[in-house]
C-alpha cells in the first residue's frame, strides 16, 4: 500500500512540475504514463470504462475526470490532475489543482494549501474527544 501511495505522490509531484503556459493536457498525460509503466504499476484509469487516457486533466470548467487532449494550457486556467496508480494489488488515487500564471515560477497547488489548512483547524477542535465544527474564516 506504502508503495503506491508514494508512486502516486512522485507522479502527481511529476506532473505538477510540468504544468505551465502552453503545455498540453496530452503532454502530462504521457509523461504521468511512462512514470507509472516505468514503476512496474498500471494506471487504473486506462481502459476503465473505455477511458482512454492514463490519467485525469480537468481544467477550468469541467468538474472531474477530464479527458487529456490538445488542449493548451493558458495563464489564468486552473487544472485538476488526478493520479491514479494499480501496485501490487493496491490501488491509490492523488490530485491536485494548479493556477497556471506566468508570473509564478511554480504553480500553486490551492488544494494541499487549503488542505493543509484545514486540517491544522480541524486538529485543534478536537477538546476532550468532542468536535466542533464552526465556519473557517480566512480560507
């Protein structure tokens, strides 16, 4: 189980590194493909339900399971990349969103930030085995 998860953390990581003005979803596709293949791994959205992509790219208005294309990225889009990997016998899912921006040498990865955010909350909720639950502010 260790193994796949940290397989899916280095190709969602991989991925991430990739995403910026210009590249295609394909692109990221193809190299999240040769990663996971490369590990002795299978990425499980290949040929589930006749999807034909290793893994999934949505970007700006599509919720999830998007398809990688020839589309484009361009400043300004957000992309949700959704890693998942089949490793002896365990399978493991990751993703991410990415603000792609030209004035960033990295993009921002919202969902671990907001993530991380919230857990640090939510971890200090937790009074004598009760938990409370009240609006974030500031997220």
């Amino acid at each position: 189980m260790r193994a796949a998860c940290k397989l899916a953390s280095r190709v969602l990581n991989f991925a991430g590194t990739l995403v910026k003005p210009s590249i295609t979803t394909n692109e990221i596709d193809m190299a999240g493909h040769h990663m996971i293949v490369e590990a002795g791994a299978y990425p499980s959205p290949l040929g589930y339900g006749g999807f034909p992509k290793s893994i999934c790219t949505s970007v700006n208005e599509c919720a999830c399971h998007g398809l990688p294309d020839s589309t484009q990225l361009q400043n300004g889009d957000i992309i949700t990349i959704d890693v998942n990997v089949f490793l002896n016998y365990f399978l493991w899912r990751k993703k991410a969103e990415y603000a792609i921006s030209a004035h960033y040498d990295q993009s921002c990865v919202w969902e671990e930030v907001l993530q991380n955010k919230c857990l640090n909350k939510y971890n200090h909720t937790a009074i004598d085995g009760q938990f409370y639950f009240y609006q974030f502010e500031g997220l």
